[in-house]
C-alpha cells in the first residue's frame, strides 16, 4: 500500500460524529432552504447551494465549483 494512499483516509475523534468529520474533509453543496409550513417536513431544499471549500453560490449543483474547482462528491 502506498504512503499516500494510507494517510487519505478521515480522522475521527472522540466526540465527533462520522457525519461530520466526513463533511469537515470532503468538499460539498450546502443548499440553500426556506421554512414551509405547508410542505411536508417544513423545509423546502432550494437548487440555489454553496461550495463548502470557498462559499462561492451557484443556481444548482455541478460536478466541480466552477470558482475554486474543488471535484464535489
């Protein structure tokens, strides 16, 4: 196994959960949401996101961040 291939994987301490150290290491969309009362669950998931590595907002999700180019997954 190579060196880099070993240290690539996703540190997780004591009190953090899995959910989020993957989240804290791997670049992704945060959507944009708005309070409904009438749809079911009360959120409406908007196609507006941001990148997570820059912050930079597109109109909908995209294989890379066309601002920083960070590959999503």
């Amino acid at each position: 196994m190579s060196e880099n291939r070993k240290n690539s994987g996703v540190r997780i301490d004591k009190n953090t959960s899995s959910l989020e150290a993957i989240k804290a290491r791997a670049p992704h969309w945060i959507h944009h949401t708005r309070n409904d009362e009438t749809y079911w669950g009360g959120v409406i998931y908007l196609p507006e996101c941001d990148c997570s590595e820059c912050g930079f907002t597109v109109t909908r999700e995209r294989k890379r961040c066309p601002h920083c180019g960070c590959l999503m997954w």
